[in-house]
C-alpha cells in the first residue's frame, strides 16, 4: 500500500521578510528582504514530501518543463526526498516550468505571483493508472490551476477518478482557490463539484475556497467584506452540502481557526472498498468507528515564519493517519500538528519532522491556541472537540 499524490507541481522563489514592511509594496518602492527561499510548491511536493518526512511511501505524478526550472524542481525533489520520488514525474519538451513567486511577510496572508505552466495541460491520460494498487490512497491537489482537469464542468477531473476508483483506491481531493480571470468559459463549480464528488472518498479543501465554489456571495460576506463570522455551525452546513453532494469524509481546513472533519452515517455503503476489505480485512481504518462523526481541533501554538503549504501539511497528516488506520481524532489531530509545524519553517515541507518526532510532541503537552470556534452543543476533550 502506498499513498500517490498527482496534480500540480512547481517552483516556490520565497524572499525573506524580517520586518513588518508589507504596507509599503507600492509602485516605485523598495523594500528590502532577507535571502531568497527556492523551494518546490504545488500539492505534489508539498504533500508528497510531507509524507516523505512523516515517513509513509509515496509515489509523485505531476508535470515540469525540459527547463532550468524542471531540473532544479527535480534537484530540490531529490535532496528533500530521495531520487526515486522524481521517477514518475513527467517532463514536457520546449515546455517552461511552473513557478511561483510567494510574497508571505510576517502576520499577513500570502500573496502568489504564479505561472502554471505545463499544469495547465494536465489530463488523466498523464497518470499511468498501473501504478495504483487496491487499497492505494491516490490524493489529486489544485484542479482549479489545471485548465484541462475542470473544462466541461470537470469532465476529465471525473474521468480521472472513476479510473483510479476502478483501480480499488481510496481518492482524495484537495482545491485551491480559483482566479476567476482564468476560469474555463462556462465553469460553473457546483456542477463540477456534483459532478466529481461522488468519485471521491476524502475531499480537503479550505473554507475560503470551498465557500467561494458553493456560493460566492456568502464568501465575499465572510471573507471580503467582513459582514458575517466564521462559525462552527456555517462550517457544518458546508460539510453537510458536499456530503450531499456525494463525497462521505470532509476536512475543511479553517487556516487560523483550525481543522475540522465530519463523515458519513453508514460509511461501508460509500467508501471505495477492495476484495479484502469486503471480507473483512480492515486495510486502512475502523469503518464503524469513522461513521458518523462531526470533530473539530483548534490549532496549535507555533512560532510562524511562514504559511505557504500549511494546508498542503495538514493534507499529509490526515492521509498518513488514515493510511495507518488510526482514529479519526488522531487523524485530525496529527493534520492540524503536521500543519502548524509546518508554519515554522519558510517552505512547506522544512518544519516537518517524523511521526514519531511528532508524537514526543504531541506527548510533551503542546499548547492549542485560544482561538477555538467550539461552542455550545460541542463537547471538549483532551486538545480537540466532538459534536454532542
């Protein structure tokens, strides 16, 4: 068993901030930064070497340029990793690379400067669906920067699913926020999202994104203009309309706010579910224990240097716990750890250490933030909360 993550994959060029100057980027200035972070960005690396460090197998699919760009993106993939996770990545001929340039001062959001490259002309015949084994978790990241993948309301994003399905995997799903300047003529994200979601076992997407897809002008309430606060109970009707929509276990990851997972009743009628696992073999986790639950985790205490693929982070921890067949308390515990660890470091991946680095951790009493969204009718555990 093994866990593949495929989808976009680029370069990361982060500048060091060391002072509080965001306020003065305006035509003509200059500000002075420290250093230059290059890094490899996109859900495939970022997951991917995420679950290389918390020490699971995977396997890497996504798409560079025959590029100076490429080659370093495979470079950094190898150093980080080992050589063998740039097997199966795919390089494209008189094709320039995907970068990003990530300008994430400190205690502000992030702003991207990106160049997709050849993501944009992904399509499901790139993955060599050999590969995916029964009972593989094969996780796919950042279909709204992949032009090809959501044409047609996500015709290809579906066919690609139904495949790997067919393969006997767990899928997994992880969004970006969409540029709607760049957006396919005719998209309509509710319509992908009806379309896709019942082809996907665990879909993780952020609030912002998620609400922006469903209805946009509640997003920009919340998000934009500020109008109406972040709560339990709007999260929990986002996770009830994407459940009814098909997909049976959702995490939405809340940034600042936390993590939180609720999962279908009777979850054996919606999960992917090989031979063994129909005979009674349990491969990845607890069906009973899974169904039914509605858990919420504040985050974690941290030092920030920088937030670029924390949620990429968070992704890793999840999939790694599920891989395992852990509970799905620790499985929200250990994303929300993995991602705050990985705020501390610049890059995505460098603040991430090994399961059993993380667990010491964990053990050692690591302060949440007070910064929790429970509320009445939730009950309070050790460091996370349950819907009573």
């Amino acid at each position: 068993m093994s866990i593949i993550v495929a989808g976009h994959l680029c370069l990361d060029m982060i500048p060091g901030w060391e002072k509080d100057n965001f306020d003065n980027l305006k035509p003509g200035s200059t500000l002075e930064v420290e250093g230059l972070n290059m890094a490899t960005g996109g859900a495939v690396a970022n997951t991917g070497l995420a679950l290389h460090r918390l020490g699971l197998p995977v396997r890497m699919i996504g798409k560079i340029g025959d590029d100076h760009t490429g080659k370093l993106i495979e470079k950094i993939i190898a150093e980080k990793g080992r050589e063998e996770l740039t097997g199966d990545l795919l390089v494209e001929p008189d094709e320039e690379s995907s970068y990003t340039v990530v300008l994430s001062p400190p205690d502000t959001d992030r702003i991207f400067l990106h160049y997709s490259g050849p993501n944009e002309n992904f399509v499901p015949e790139d993955i060599d669906y050999e590969l995916i084994e029964p009972d593989d978790i094969f996780h796919f990241g950042y279909p709204p920067l992949m032009t090809e993948m959501i044409k047609s309301n996500g015709k290809k994003l579906h066919q690609m699913y139904s495949r790997a399905k067919k393969r006997g995997a767990i899928t997994s799903l992880d969004m970006a926020m969409p540029d709607p300047r760049a957006e396919p003529s005719g998209l309509d994200w509710n319509s992908l999202l009806k379309r896709v979601l019942p082809e996907v076992d665990i879909f993780l997407p952020g609030l912002d994104e998620i609400l922006y897809m469903l209805d946009e002008s509640e997003y920009r309430e919340v998000f934009e203009k500020e109008t109406k606060d972040i709560s339990l109970d709007i999260v929990s009707e986002i996770a009830r309309k994407l459940q009814e929509l098909g997909c049976p276990i959702v995490a939405l990851k809340l940034g600042e706010l936390g993590i939180y997972l609720k999962t279908a009743p009777r979850l054996e009628e919606r999960l992917t579910l090989s031979p063994n696992q129909k005979e009674g073999e349990q491969i990845h986790i607890d069906i009973s224990e899974w169904s039914d639950r509605e858990l919420y985790i504040p985050p974690f205490s941290v030092d920030m240097a920088g937030t670029t693929g924390a949620g990429d982070a968070a992704v890793a921890g999840f999939l790694a716990r599920f891989h395992q067949g852990s509970s799905p308390q620790k499985a929200l515990i250990t994303a929300a750890a993995v991602g705050a660890c990985s705020v501390e470091a610049l890059d995505a991946t460098g603040g991430v250490p090994s399961l059993e680095k993380l667990e010491e951790r964990l053990a050692g009493g690591w302060p949440l933030e007070d910064m929790g969204l429970a509320e009445k009718g939730w009950y309070e555990h050790r460091n996370w909360y349950s819907r009573v």
